[in-house]
C-alpha cells in the first residue's frame, strides 16, 4: 500500500521540483531507517549513503514525467525505481544489497516471484501491483487496455513462478563453512591490535 501512495504523490507532483522532492522523501523514508545499522560502521557513510540513494529515487521520479496521456507511466514509473534498485545493489563497492524490497517482500504474497527472477523480479512485481493500485488524478486517463496488459504480465509472472521447477533433494549433503572476520559484536577498528 506504501507504494501505492507513493505512486499517487508521483501523479500529482505537476512541477520537476516536486517530482524530485517526492522520490527524495520517499528514499528518505525509506532509506534513515533500513540503513541505520551503517551508523556503527560510518557515520558520515550513513549519511552520504542515505542522501545518494534517496537522490536516485528522486532522479528516476524525476525523469518519468505524467503526461494527461502517458499511458505507460504505469509502467515506466516502477522500472525507473528498480532501475536505481539494481544500481543500488551494485554501487559503490559491490552495492548494498541490503533493505530492498525483495528482502521486505519474502514473506508477502508475491514471494514465489523471486524464484523465477530472483530479489529484482519480486521488487519490481511488488512496485509494479502498488502502481496499478495507485489512486490516480481525475486528469489521468488511464487506457484501460494498457492497464489490463500489466496486471497480465504481473500474474504471468505470478504464475509462472508457482509452476516453475522448485528442485528436488539430490540425497547429497554439502558442507559449508563461511568465516567472517572483524571479531565480537561492536569492535572497532580503532580498539584492536593493528598487527
């Protein structure tokens, strides 16, 4: 449903400046909270990582534009934002792949998406089903033949994700051992023995 205001505010916002205010408000709501635990690493980092990805949803906000007859806005709309998702999980640095909306979604009712498509596919169908829901301007027509092609390509994907293989219990066990360092809970560089 978040999403789905979202979408609402992103119809009404007439001008570029309030195009950009709104996706920047949004990342920010979206982003203080999931990425506080940066805090504890870098503060500063915390901040400048908040304001660039907040910035980005303002930027895809930004630039898909709502015209009286833009009918794919629907759709524009959610790729633009998973466009900046994908950019998010791989910058800088290898990204942070961490508070996405896949990750938010694993336990909703679109989850099975991610089998097929993985956290991108579930974010984007989870963003695309809060823009069809969206509550639009009496001056946005929408082409309801454009609308219906959308909520198909969603259950198209929804479907098919239940009918996709699952995979099966090969009867082999795999042992993994994955080490991280850094030691206890809340150590800081600064309180260790550089050598």
């Amino acid at each position: 449903m978040g999403l789905a205001m979202f979408t609402s505010l992103e119809l009404t916002a007439s001008s570029a400046r309030q195009r950009f205010t709104t996706g920047f408000v949004f990342g920010l709501g979206w982003f203080f909270p999931a990425l506080a635990w940066m805090w504890f690493l870098t503060a500063p980092g915390y901040i400048v990582g908040v304001a660039m990805y907040a910035s980005l949803h303002g930027l895809a906000s930004l630039v898909v534009v709502r015209k009286d007859n833009n009918r794919s806005f629907l759709f524009l709309s959610p790729a633009a934002h998973m466009l900046i998702e994908v950019l998010r999980m791989c910058v800088p640095f290898g990204g942070v792949p961490l508070a996405t909306l896949g990750i938010a979604q694993v336990g909703g009712p679109l989850h099975r998406g991610a089998s097929v498509g993985g956290v991108i596919l579930l974010s984007w169908l989870t963003w695309q089903v809060g823009a069809l829901l969206a509550k639009r301007p009496r001056d946005f027509s929408v082409d309801h033949q454009h609308r219906r092609l959308l909520w198909s390509l969603c259950l198209l994907v929804l479907v098919g994700s239940y009918i996709a293989p699952r995979g099966s219990n090969t009867g082999r066990d795999f042992h993994v051992v994955a080490v991280q360092g850094g030691g206890p809970q809340g150590t800081r560089a600064i309180n260790t023995d550089p050598r």
